[in-house]
C-alpha cells in the first residue's frame, strides 16, 4: 500500500458513506478520524510502500489514551468499516477488522505511581548503562536517561517527545515549546535538571559529530532509520520505541509495576499536585483543552490533607 492510493481509497469511502444517505455528522466524523489516520503516516515517515495492517495497529496503539473509550471504540470501528470495504473492493487480501477489538468499559483503576526509591533505581540503572557502554552505543545509554528525564519531569506525551525538535527547546529563557494535540502550541517550563542534562546530550551529540559519525538530525530523539533515497537518518524515533525502551528499563530495575510512556505522565502529574502545584498551571503545562479535564482525571491524587488545608482557609465573614 502507498499513501496516494490510500488517500484516493479513503475519498471512494467517504463517497460511498454519502450515496447511501449516512448523515452529514457521520460522514464528518469518519472524515475527521481518517484524515487524523493519514496525518499519522505521514507524520511517522513510513517506507512509501508500506504494510497496511501493520499501520493500521500502530495507529491503534499510538491512540492517546487521554481519549474516553467512547471515543476509542468509535474511532477503531470506523477504521474496521474502511477494512471492511477495501476487503470487498479486492484493494487488500485480507480482511482484519475482526482482529480489531473494542474496549471494554470499566471502573477506573487507581494509576501507578513510582515511588521516589523506584525513580532512582531506575536512575541507577540508567546510570551504569551509561558506565559501561563503549563506542556509539554510549550515545542510545545517553540518550535513553535524557528520554526518561523529559518524560517524567515535563509531563509531555509520548507523541510529542519524539517530535520534539532542537529549535523547539530555549535554554536562555527555560522554555520548551510543545506542539500538541489538535497541532496546539503550548510552553512548558525548563526545569534546571532537565537543561543541564539537554546541554550534556547536545555536547555528546557534537562530541560524536567530531569522530566523524553522522549525528544531523532536526529530531532531539531521531531514529536510527536510514532514508531510502539520501541515506539520511532525517525522522524522528517511532512512538513504539519509546515504550520499549521504558518497558526494558522498568522492568531491569526490578519494578512490578505497569509503567508505560503515558504513565510517566500521570507520574509527573502526580508529583506535581503533591508538590502544590495549581490545577490550571498543570492544565497548562499538560495541554489539557480545560483546568476541568485536568480535575476531573487528577482528582483523587489531590490528598486528604491538602483538602483539610484548603478547607481552613474557608471564610464566609461572618
């Protein structure tokens, strides 16, 4: 499969939606969902011949799970209809929607949140990776903590990590500027942590570009993939990549809990309303539409004390 012809599959759909009298709302939601599909092969930079149902799943996968399960089960059905249909127009030879399940509701489970004593384990363990690399594997060791670093202390999505640019980051004013969902723009503060080891990576990053290795790239955290047609390692890191490395990482340092790219997020989230951060500056910083959705997710980590401290300061003047 290659982008053009999906792109003209995806037309003939949505015409064959409107011949059979679908409303205009939900030939605009299909529309709406598929194009977001398109934008995220194009965005990942796939081979121009590349393997459709394999696409298809890493779009499931990638699916922000800040989406309700409304959401995403609207979202996976609209793409097993277009499966449907290529299967019976003979575009492709197999007929995967059955493969595609839809989520189960349930009650929320409470999000796992590393303990300070876990968070160094996982340091260490990043640390002595860093200890005993040699040769370019020091620089993946390297790169591997800086990932980790911004995920856990900047609360960005997996998504946004790994299109993360150099020009995106301003040491001089502290500020990371992060495209989000919906291609928002928002500003996320530099912590003093994270721009020394930003500065540590960039300095390792020309120490390697000295030696004479190949180390151009707009991308902070780029892939190892060579373009077909310059040999250039131009895109960004696959969003898979990332949830392998922190999966590997968690799991060396001896941790038994599911921590996955997105929990870092809530990790960060957390620490951060432990540490008195204001609802609508978390709002911000997470790229959140309202401080509401940040409430309505964040609300039970907001402790019994810290609502007996808000409760004194009550007052009605009386």
């Amino acid at each position: 499969m290659n982008l053009a012809k999906l792109e003209n599959t995806i037309e003939r759909f949505l015409k064959k939606l409107s011949s059979e009298k679908k409303s205009k709302h939900t030939i605009l939601n299909y529309s709406s969902c598929l194009n977001n599909f398109l934008v995220y092969i194009r965005k990942n930079e796939y081979d121009a011949d590349f393997d459709f149902k394999q696409v298809v799943f890493d779009y499931i996968d990638d699916m922000d799970p800040d989406y309700s399960v409304n959401t995403l089960n609207t979202k996976r059905n609209i793409l097993k209809s277009l499966i449907v249909y290529m299967h019976n127009r003979s575009y492709i030879d197999e007929n995967f929607a059955g493969n595609i399940k839809l989520i189960r509701k349930h009650s929320a489970a409470k999000k796992q949140v590393l303990e300070p004593h876990e968070i160094k384990a996982i340091l260490d363990v990043l640390e002595k990776d860093i200890e005993d690399a040699s040769g370019y594997n020091l620089y993946h060791k390297v790169r591997n903590r800086f990932l980790f670093m911004m995920m856990i202390f900047t609360g960005m999505r997996r998504s946004e990590i790994v299109s993360l640019k150099w020009s995106d980051v301003n040491t001089r004013s502290n500020e990371i500027t992060v495209l989000g969902k919906g291609s928002k723009e928002r500003i996320v503060p530099l912590k003093r942590d994270i721009r020394y080891e930003y500065l540590d990576f960039k300095d390792l990053i020309a120490e390697f570009e000295s030696k004479g290795y190949n180390m151009d790239s707009p991308y902070i955290f780029r892939s190892e993939h060579k373009d077909k047609k310059s040999g250039a390692k131009s895109s960004h890191m696959h969003p898979k990549n990332v949830e392998n490395i922190i999966n590997s990482i968690v799991k060396r340092a001896g941790i038994d809990k599911k921590i996955t790219p997105h929990n870092l997020r809530h990790n960060f989230a957390s620490y951060a309303l432990k540490s008195g951060m204001s609802i609508p500056s978390l709002s911000a910083i997470l790229g959140h539409s309202s401080p509401d959705i940040t409430m309505k997710i964040y609300a039970h980590e907001i402790s019994m004390d810290e609502r007996k401290k808000e409760m004194k300061k009550l007052d009605f003047g009386i």
